[in-house]
C-alpha cells in the first residue's frame, strides 16, 4: 500500500532513540536527553519483538508540520538548562551520540 500525502496534511516526526557512534547497540529513549518534551501524552509506535529487541519506541514529537506548506522561522520549544542537562548535553556531544527520527504516517 502507497500512502501519498496530499498539501497540508499533517506530517508526524516521530522521534527514536539516542546512542553512542562508537557503540550503535548501546542506545537510550530519545527523551533521556533534556530535549523538549511534547505536552501530556504523547502517541507511542510500537512494532514488533524485533523493534523493541533493537530499542525503538517511536514517540510523537507533536510538532506541528504540514506537507508542502512553507512555514516563517519561529520557536517550536523554551527549554531553560541547568547546569546537570548542560552536563548531559555536553557529554552526549563528546561521546558522538547520535539520535533517530522518522518521518510520516506509520
């Protein structure tokens, strides 16, 4: 089955998992970084036994994007760091973490 998007209809950004470069089989949910959190209770995509054996729980950013529609630069989230998410941030980037997103319908 093709799935084609027509203009303006809603796109999910459905966010992963995060993880060391150097060791892809050590990964953590997305939101074990400080990122923005999406507000109350976001959608989870769940797949199969071999999905969640390989760590993926996709989580609905609820950012709002829409397909084909041109959008102003503007704020998606505020987060205010403290010096412990600045630490986790920081030690993300020396350890060459890198995070998985995907896009569409699922």
């Amino acid at each position: 089955m093709v799935l084609k998007y027509q203009s303006d209809d809603p796109v999910t950004l459905w966010v992963n998992k995060v993880g060391p470069y150097n060791n892809p089989q050590e990964t953590y949910n997305y939101y074990s970084l400080p990122f923005c959190h999406p507000t109350g209770n976001p959608a989870h995509k769940w797949g199969g036994l071999g999905e969640v054996l390989g760590g993926n729980e996709l989580i609905d950013s609820q950012i709002d994007i829409k397909f084909q529609k041109n959008v102003d630069k503007s704020v998606i989230c505020q987060l205010e760091l403290d010096e412990a998410k600045v630490k986790q941030f920081k030690d993300a980037i020396e350890n060459n973490y890198w995070f998985e997103f995907f896009m569409g319908m699922f």
